[in-house]
C-alpha cells in the first residue's frame, strides 16, 4: 500500500437515526482486523462495502459497514496484571493452540493434496 504511515487514518461515522456505522480506513493494520470481522461467519454484522484504488490499481483503502451498537467508547484504558504463573500458563496455552493450529493445515493440506492427485491419477 502506497500511503505512509502518517497518512494513513480510519473514520468512524453514523448518524443519530440510523443503525448503520460505516467505517472508513486506509490503515493497513485496522484493515487486516476489519477484513477478518467481515470475511468470518462468527460476526455478521460486519462487511465490506467499498474498496478505494488509484487509478493505476493500488489499494490505497477500504469502507466497511457495521451495527452501530457494535461500536463502543471506553472511558479508561485498562491493563492487565499477570503473575508469573499466569503468564507460563498464557504461554503453553498458547504453543498448544499453535501447534493445534499447524497441526490442522497440515491435515487440510494433505487432504487437499490427495483430492488433487486422485483427479490427476485418473
């Protein structure tokens, strides 16, 4: 994407008597979060609406809409203390969700693969 990082900006607008948000960003780290909310079928109510290129073709952003309910406004910014035993057990909980997970595009991989080659072989 062609847009510094300085340059780059998510709007949030909606008004008082609609239920529609619409977002409106050229972040590329707020773009990637969005993509995932629209693209997964755990959260309906977000999609993209517009993609916004330069003439030449480059994504320079994107427009997504939303319930306005789904949009929030906190008062405090909270952290999180953890103890050192709350932290090793985070972590292995975290190493046995990796390795689930490359676990399992292994096996779609295979899978995909044997679909593949039994097409090939016949």
């Amino acid at each position: 994407m062609g847009l510094n990082i300085s340059e780059q900006e998510t709007s949030v607008s909606f008004s008082r008597d609609s239920d529609i948000c619409s977002v409106y960003t050229s972040d590329t780290t707020v773009m990637t979060k969005l993509d995932k909310l629209a693209e997964s079928d755990k959260s309906p109510h977000w999609r993209l609406k517009e993609e916004h290129r330069l003439l030449n073709g480059e994504l320079i952003g994107k427009t997504y809409e939303t319930h306005k309910r789904l949009i929030s406004f906190r008062s405090n910014i909270s952290t999180r203390e953890m103890s050192n035993e709350q932290k090793e057990a985070a972590s292995e909980r975290f190493r046995k969700m990796w390795k689930d997970r490359q676990e399992e595009k292994k096996k779609v991989r295979k899978d995909e693969y044997d679909k593949s080659s039994k097409y090939i072989s016949n």
